[in-house]
C-alpha cells in the first residue's frame, strides 16, 4: 500500500494544534487549582483536546504502517526584515511496517514514476515553455482584476467612502496583470512556439545538459547580439508577514546558482525557426529540483531572450534535474 503525504499535512497540523492548546489550558488550569478548585475542570477539558490531537496525530500515520520521504528540500533564507532562518519540506509516502528495503525502494519508484507520467513533456524530452503551459492563467487571472476592478469602480460611484479606497488598490494590480496579458498575447502572435529538445531525460546534478532550444524566432530573421541563455537553480518560497488585515503573502525567487552564456543562434535544415544548441555543466554542490509539482520547493529553469524591434523574444522551460538516485531510476525501463 502506498499512500502519498506532504509532511504539513492537515491531520498532524492539526494534531499539534490541539495538542498545544490542550497543554496551555491544563497549565492555566493547574495554576488557577491552587486556589480554585474549577481549575480542575479546565485541566480535564486541556486533556481532552490533548487526547484529541493525540487521535488526529495517529490518523496521520495508518496502523501497522510507516513513512518514508520521497521527495523534500531544506534551504536557508532571509526575509524581508532580514532575519535569516531554515525551511524545510518533504514529501512521504506509507508503508508496511515490516516492508524491506527492496520494498521501500520500489515503492518509492513506483511513487517517482506515478509523477513523472505526470510530466510528459518531461518524460519526452521535448519540453514546452512557461508561456505555453500556464499563459491560460495569465489570462484568467487578468480577465478575474479587470472585472474586479469594473465592480470596484461603480461601487465607489454609489457609495464613495471606503469603495475608492478598495479601487485604488485595485487598479494597479489590475494593470499589471491586464498588461502582462497583453505582452503575452502579441508575443505569441509575433513567434511561434519554443521547445526546449533534450538529448537525454532526466538530467542528473553534477551532470551534463544537452540539447536545443527550436526558438520561435523566423529563420530570416537577423538578431544583432544573438540569444542570451541564462541557466538558474532557484529557491521558489512564500514569506509570509504580519496579521490580520495587514498579513501579506510575498512569492520569493532566492537564485541559488547561475551561468549565463550567448549565442548567435543557427539555421537547420527544416526547421522554420532559429536553433539554439544547449550544453551546460551542473554543478554537483546544488540541490536537486522537486518531481512533485508544489508551490514551494527547488526550481531548475532555462531562460533564452533576445532583443529584436518591438516584441523581444523570450522563452523559459522548467528542467528535468534530479539527484543521481532519482534520475537513474527514472531511466530504467518500468
């Protein structure tokens, strides 16, 4: 039996709660019993959120069943206000407690193929960019504030007061999103679409990264400074401040390690577009990105631009880069 878990999930969350809360009260209550005898019934209800959160606890973990991690990261990061300090996250599957060590390794195989067919660009070695796998959402999310704005706006004309306040705030992130929109829309008019070619899939850190990026960028078409290639690992991570209304939530891109190279870029043999060859070496020191797609977690990324009148090309594709482990596996025939 295999059962995927991220380690913040609900059951032990909310175990922990309960379990803190119920602790709190019995001490409260224990110092009030010295004089009032009521005390006792506020450590008797500190005990039953105890045992409560005991339970939710136990049904994070099956009976006769154990965890084993699969996937995670730890990193050390810096906020805003400059604290500095360590996140960490895992992700685990279950399974029998008495399971082997051949067990456990295949069912952490069997978990690593299960997210890789999640990921047939991947899998194919043809991988699309971020324009064309999430532009929908720039679209949705800028139609969403357009709207939201629109209702902001004739709010604020019947009712005035605090109405013009939510529309200031609201239109400029409407703009943002609605002009970011508008980038992308006339950039995929002006360019075909990219696809990032890898000669061999997974690529392992400490390895080598081959292959092509087949740009959208017309095969006639003469670029002065040539393609700017820019490969990353990042720390993708939200920071989260404050409480209440005041509580923010800030998405942080902490770049962990960077190369950046140039080239003129090629004309191939059928190909509409220009071509640019891929070679890279990976440092082994990094840490290796995450199969499970999350909102957190390490992020290998490709970035190819070039300058051109009007529209500037651009094109990022998310790569495949795990530990050797991870990656041997995946290479070996299901």
């Amino acid at each position: 039996m295999i059962e995927r878990r991220d380690a913040f999930d609900l059951p032990r969350i909310a175990g922990y709660v309960f379990m803190g809360f119920g602790a709190l009260i019995a001490a409260v209550g224990g110092l009030i019993a010295i004089d009032d005898p009521a005390g006792f019934f506020a450590i008797l209800f500190g005990l039953v959120f105890i045992g409560v959160g005991y339970l939710a606890r136990r049904l994070a973990v099956p009976k006769d069943m154990k965890e084993v991690a699969v996937s995670g990261h730890m990193a050390d990061v810096v906020g805003w206000d400059g604290r500095s300090g360590t996140r960490s996250q895992a992700t685990v599957i279950h399974v029998a407690k008495d399971a082997t060590e051949a067990e456990v390794a295949a069912a952490r195989e069997a978990w690593l193929r299960e997210q890789w067919s999640k990921r047939p660009d991947w899998a194919e070695g043809l991988i699309r960019s971020d324009d064309v796998k999430y532009g929908s959402l720039a679209y949705w999310a800028a139609g969403i504030w357009a709207v939201f704005a629109l209702g902001a706006l004739g709010a604020a004309l019947i009712w005035g007061d605090v109405a013009w306040l939510v529309l200031a705030g609201a239109l400029p992130v409407a703009a943002a999103f609605i002009t970011g929109a508008i980038r992308l829309a006339l950039r995929r008019r002006k360019f075909a679409e990219s696809r990032l070619a890898l000669a061999h899939t997974p690529v392992a850190v400490g390895g080598k990264l081959e292959g092509e990026v087949r740009t959208g960028v017309p095969r006639n078409v003469q670029l002065r400074e040539g393609f700017t290639l820019t490969l990353r690992c990042v720390y993708r991570w939200e920071e989260r401040s404050g409480s209440g209304d005041n509580r923010q939530t800030r998405v942080r891109r902490d770049t962990l390690w960077e190369t950046q190279s140039r080239h003129p870029g090629r004309v191939r043999s059928g190909s509409p577009t220009l071509v640019v060859p891929i070679s890279a070496d990976l440092p082994a020191g990094q840490p290796a990105a995450a199969i499970d797609s999350t909102g957190e977690g390490i992020l290998w990324e490709l970035s190819v631009t070039a300058a051109l009148p009007g529209i500037d090309y651009h094109a990022a594709f998310e790569l495949p880069v795990f530990d050797v482990e991870t990656a041997e596996a995946l290479r070996r025939p299901g």
